[in-house]
C-alpha cells in the first residue's frame, strides 16, 4: 500500500515540476544580492575564473581568488578593485591537499567563513591514452577533481553550521560524453559532475537547503585553455559570455547550466541512442584542438 502512495505521491511530484518549469519560461528568475559575500574562486588568475570574479567585483562581493599564478591572479585583484570590490589574491597550488588545508585556514582567520565557494581551477594535456605520462594523468585528477574536496571539506562545515551557502562546480560538457585524446580529462570532469550531483543529493538529505549547489558544463571557450579548437555542431564560445550565464546561474541558483543550452537535447538523445549512432555523431562534430603538449589533434 505504502508504495502505491509512493507512487501517486511521484506522479503528482512530476507533474508540479513540470507546470513549475513551465511557468518558470515566461517568469523572469529572481537573484540573490551578493554584495559584501566573500566569493572564493580557485583558478582566478586567467580565463573563465578571473572574468567570474570581476562579475562578482561588479556586485560588491568580497573577492577571494586563488591561482598558482602569480602575476596572474594579482592582475585579477587590481581589475576586480578597479570596479570598487575588495580583492584578496593567494598563490596555492590545488593540485597540493596540504597548500588548500593552509590557505583556507588563513582565509578563515583574516578574511572570514566564505559564502560562496567557485571550484574553477582545471588543467589539460589533450594527448593520446597511452602517450599519457603518469605524473599527467595524477595532476589532471588531483586539480580537476581532487582540490574539489580538499576545498569543500575546509569551507563547507561553516555553510552547514548557517546553513547557507553555495558550491559551484565548474565541470564541463566532457563531464557527460566521452571523447577521443581526452580520457584523463573527461574522467576528471565526470567526476566533477558526478560530486556536484552527489553533494547535491546529500545536502537536501540533510536539510541543508539554504546551501546551493551550481554546476557549469560548457563546451570551448576561447580562453587559450586548449589551442585553436572547433567543432561542426557547436560554437566556440567567447569567455565573457560563459562567465556571465555562469553567475547569472549562481544568482538564481540554478543547478545546472549547460553552454550553449542546445547540448541538453544531444545529452537527452544520447541516452537513448545505440553506441554506434554516438560513436558516428561524435565523429561528424569534428572535434578539433591542439594543447601545448600535443598540436592539431584531431579525432578522426
Ligand atoms: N576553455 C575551455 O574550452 C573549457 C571548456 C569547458 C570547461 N572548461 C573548464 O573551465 C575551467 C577554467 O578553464 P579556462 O578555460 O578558464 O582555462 P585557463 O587556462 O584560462 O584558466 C585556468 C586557470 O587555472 C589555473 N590553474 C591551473 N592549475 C592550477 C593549480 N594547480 N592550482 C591553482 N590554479 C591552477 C591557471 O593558472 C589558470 O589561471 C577549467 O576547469 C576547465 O576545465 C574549459
């Protein structure tokens, strides 16, 4: 009887979410102020991460930004203090447990708990399997997903004890299909998706609802992350334009944001669709990029 319940409980659940999503279309979302929130961004030195801080910089949020380059990060500092934010710049390496663990105990102490929390930080060699040095294949995991856990475990026990908060993941498109010269990397950022998803899960569990959790999927950006890269079926994608649906995501606590919003139907699709179909599509996109450790590599 308590599963027939259950049942009847699902499908009208689903059909709330449904009208919900629906009216949503025509409802513009609200968003939260983060003005004085203190928004920590690993990665912050180049690309996708500094351009998300100077977002946060424009809404007066507290900016703390962790990159293992110097020079880098300290360039993000002065623009995001330019736009009237304060900006606090570290040097930490996220592919090292130990330099998170101190970093973020300093960060508590002199700044405060963080409100906001942007795992950025990604690398990427773009080379054949077995052409993969061992040392590669362990900075790909410990920086793309690794760090995701050393930081989260620093910063998320305040956010549980207020019960507010927000994690954001940036994963990728990588992170839901497989592809060619790629394994190490689309197994990290599987993984990237896969913590969002479960964190995600265990938050509301545990009633933790005032804490958000956000992921960003996009497919390439133009941020020099990967060198000269196109594809038939989606566009490059300028980075600006990504760093804005991306907060525009954490403001309205949205859970995942796919960029551009056309690859949800290809990933609704190729659930469905025989591996032979997949295998061909991915072929007929052809995917093209060159990583300073391998140039034009191509997938055909
Ligand atoms: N560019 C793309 O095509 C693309 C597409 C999808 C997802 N992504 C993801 O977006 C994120 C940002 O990429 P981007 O395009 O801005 O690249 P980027 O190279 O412009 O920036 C990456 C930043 O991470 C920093 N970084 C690298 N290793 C680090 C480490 N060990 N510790 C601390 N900082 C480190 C770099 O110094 C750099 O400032 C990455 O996670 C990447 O996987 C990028």
């Amino acid at each position: 009887m308590n599963v027939i319940l259950d049942y009847i409980a699902l499908f009208f659940i689903a059909i709330y979410a449904y009208l919900e999503a629906f009216i949503k279309l025509f409802i513009p979302a609200k968003r939260k102020s983060v003005s004085g929130d203190i928004v920590l961004i690993t990665g912050s030195g180049h690309g996708i991460g500094r351009l998300t801080a100077l977002e946060f910089a424009k809404l007066q949020s507290v900016l703390v930004l962790w990159d293992i380059n110097k020079d880098g990060n300290e360039e993000t500092a002065e623009q995001c203090r330019k736009l009237g934010a304060k900006a606090f710049p570290y040097v930490v390496d996220c592919s090292k447990r130990n330099e998170i663990y101190a970093a973020a105990e300093k960060v508590k102490t002199t700044i405060g708990d963080v409100d906001i929390l942007i795992n950025n930080a990604g690398v990427v060699f773009g080379v054949e399997f077995l052409e993969l040095q061992d040392h590669q294949i362990e900075k790909t995991f410990e920086v793309n997903i690794l760090a995701h856990f050393w930081t989260t475990k620093s910063f998320l026990p305040a956010m549980m004890k207020r019960n507010q908060g927000h994690i954001a993941t940036v994963a990728s498109v990588c992170g839901h299909i497989g592809l060619t010269y790629l394994v190490d990397y689309c197994a990290s950022k599987f993984g990237a998706v896969g913590f969002h998803e479960c964190m995600t899960e265990e938050l509301a569990s545990l009633g933790k609802d005032g804490i958000k959790t956000t992921c960003l999927c996009p497919v390439f950006i133009n941020t020099g992350f990967v060198q000269n890269p196109s594809t038939r079926l989606w566009p490059v994608l300028t980075p600006e334009h990504v760093a804005k649906c991306f907060v525009d995501g954490i403001l309205t606590n949205k859970k995942m944001i796919l960029v551009p919003p056309s690859v949800k139907t290809f990933l609704t699709l190729s659930k469905f669709l025989p591996q032979r179909v997949i295998s061909r599509i991915n072929r007929m996109q052809e995917v093209q990029f060159s990583t300073k450790f391998r140039s034009a590599t191509k997938m055909d």
